[in-house]
C-alpha cells in the first residue's frame, strides 16, 4: 500500500480499475495458450492501481480524483528593472490582475479594500470577495476571500530592492483552497505542474513588458 498522502485515484475508479484487472487477468489466463501472456501485464496494473489508490500517470500530470481536495500553493520570486513604486502602483490597483495572469478573468473594485474576484479553472468561471489585510505601500500587499465559496484564495505579493539595487525583487506568494463542493473537486484537477507553469510564464512576461515600457505606470495608486 501507499501513504495516504500519496493515494491520486477516487473511491469509484478504484473499484473499477480492480474488477477491470480481475476481468482481463482472467481472459488472459483463460487463453494463456493463444497468447494471453500480454495481458498479464495491464491486468495486474490495474488491479495494483485499484488495490492502491495511486496511479503513476496521474502522478505524472498532477491529476487527482481522490475523494477530497488539496491546497495550493505558489511562491515565485522575479527580479525587474524598475522602481518598487511603479510596480507596487500597478499591482496594488487589483484590477490590473487579469492583465498579469491569465487565469484571472475580472477583479472589480468594491471599495478601498474590498474586490470581487473571477477566475476560470478548466473553462469554469469561480467567483469570490477578497479583502486586502494589509498595503504598506511600496513594500507589501496581501488579500485573503471573505465569504464561504467553492474556493478560498488568499495572497501576498512583497516588493524588495534587489541585490546590487538591480531594481526590484517582486516575491509572490498565492494560495487557493478548492472545497469538497462537486465544483471545487472539479477546480482542483486545475491545479497541477502545467498550471504552475502557465503562472510563471505569465509572470516572466509581466517583467518583460514592465522592462520594456509596454505597462506603464505614471500615477501612484490612489486610495479613495
């Protein structure tokens, strides 16, 4: 058996994979004679994967249907030639977010702390309330959801000098909890390693355009 951390198969398809290896282990058997022994193989797999819970190939792609969800969490560092004001200014204006990451679809301003959040997982539109819980400006933002939702979210995005005052070390840090809901099982097969690779990507090309003056930010974030 595995650790339970480790189980990345729900309780139906384990049952399945086990009577599927029982079904084709004995076709297999019963016709040892006419070239069966190819089946063995693939037979005991799938009987392993049911008997075990995990499966190495949605170990491989991040994928989990086992029954409820897990947290996930990012950190990413980024170094970008450009003053803390200018990028604090244009993060700290939230609704600039979907420019930044694609998988945020809207962030509409409700007041001076308070935004309404959409994101789309797996062409499914999430929505939630966020509060920023602290803005030192030009040093520190961080939001965390409000209300109970089908995903919790909260977030930390720190802006440093950078060694040899290169411009400034961006430091994100972005959490999302998918609940039990039938919809947060079904965001959380959205969280995976292509996931984390789109966030970083999408980060690489905001430090691009920031650098080469395709984003501009000419006036400091006003607090209303």
């Amino acid at each position: 058996m595995v650790p339970g951390e480790e189980i990345n198969v729900g309780n139906n398809e384990r049952i399945i994979s086990v009577a599927a290896g029982m079904f084709i282990g004995i076709l297999a058997l019963r016709n040892i004679r006419k070239g069966g022994y190819p089946l063995l193989a693939p037979a005991g797999y799938l009987f392993w994967r049911g008997a075990t819970g995990y499966c190495y190939l949605n170990a491989l792609i991040g994928r989990n249907t086992a029954s409820g969800v897990s947290p996930f969490e990012f950190n990413k560092s980024v170094i970008i030639a450009k003053e803390k004001s200018e990028i604090y200014n244009y993060w700290r204006d939230l609704e600039n977010l979907p420019h930044i990451m694609k998988h945020i679809h809207k962030v509409e301003r409700i007041n001076d702390r308070q935004y309404h959040w959409e994101a789309i997982f797996n062409n499914q539109i999430v929505s939630w309330d966020a509060l920023i819980t602290e803005d030192v400006p030009n040093e520190k933002i961080s939001w965390h959801s409000l209300e109970s939702a089908d995903v919790q979210s909260s977030g930390t995005v720190e802006f440093l000098t950078a060694p040899g005052d290169q411009g400034t070390e961006l430091r994100i840090n972005m959490n999302y909890l998918p609940t039990d809901s039938e919809l947060g099982k079904f965001v959380a097969s959205f969280f995976n390693p292509i996931f984390r690779k789109i966030v970083k990507a999408d980060l690489k090309e905001f430090k691009r355009n920031m650098e080469s003056g395709e984003i501009l930010v000419n006036k400091p974030f006003i607090h209303v």
